[in-house]
C-alpha cells in the first residue's frame, strides 16, 4: 500500500456452504451498542488507518454475530465449510478503492463447541487491478441496499 494512510470502508464476509454462497458487511461493531452507554464512538471499525497501524475489527465469534444479526437471527456459520473476509480500504495514492481477501477453513465444533478457524493460505491476497478495483464500488453499493447478496463477491474480485 505505502507509507500514505488509508480509510478502512468495509470489511465483508463471505460464507460458503454446498449450497451457495452468502457475503455481508460486519464492519459495523453491532455488539458494542449494547456494551456501551453512549455507543457513538468506535461503533464500527470503519475509520483511519495510519501507515503501519491497524484496525481490530474484533474475532471470530464476534464476526458471526454480526453476521447473524444482520441475517435476522439465522445462523451465519451453520453448515458454512469457510469465511473469506475481504479489507476493503481507499488511499490517497490509489484514484480506487483497494483491498486484500484471506480465506479461513471452519472446522467442525470440539467437544467445547468452539468452531475451530484455520487459515487457507499464509498472507492475504491483495486486490490491485483497475478492473477489479471498480467491482468494489459495485459490490459496495449493492450492499449499501441490503444486508446481504447471495453470492461470493470473491469471484469478482479474482
């Protein structure tokens, strides 16, 4: 990216079963409105990122909790085999949007009940060309009108 700032816009999550594919938002850090006495202040993880800084937009759990309450209640991870999460920022350097995508494995429950989460590959892959720059604003304003697509934005974004 460079040594320039860049402003986090969305953090998507895509869910992926045998029967499809299901991508929402969970920037917005829903479970702080009921932690916080005023939750204005960092509500959501979108925001300033100075140059080697970043942003904790919370942990697994607290990803698919957002992602159930934005799906009314149904089960986000329920049969879901993986997650891929994609970044999705805007720089000064970059006329577009930018982002990077790393998919995670979910593995059945242990004995405890915790999902276990491992990771696809070892860094993320990032989103450079000018083609797949542009879908980002498509797939951003097609999810500012709902709150979830029934598809893997991923394979727009190679």
């Amino acid at each position: 990216m460079g040594s320039e700032p860049a402003f986090l816009t969305d953090v998507l999550a895509e869910f992926k079963d045998e029967d499809g594919c299901r991508t929402i938002s969970v920037v917005d850090r829903l479970e702080l409105w009921e932690q916080e006495e005023s939750p204005i202040n960092n509500i959501s993880a979108e925001g300033p990122i100075a140059s080697g800084e970043y942003v904790d937009i919370g942990s697994f759990a607290e990803i698919f909790k957002r992602a159930e309450k934005k799906l009314g209640g149904c089960s986000s991870i329920d049969g879901s085999e993986q997650v891929n999460l994609i970044a999705i920022a805007a720089t000064n350097q970059a006329r577009d949007l930018i982002a990077a995508s790393r998919t995670f494995k979910l593995v059945d429950p242990e004995e405890n009940g915790m999902i276990k989460v491992q990771p696809t590959e070892v860094e993320a892959k990032q989103i450079r060309s000018r083609r797949k720059r542009k879908s980002l604003k498509r797939i951003l304003g097609e999810l500012q009108t709902r709150d979830s697509v029934e598809r893997a934005v991923s394979g727009d974004l190679g």
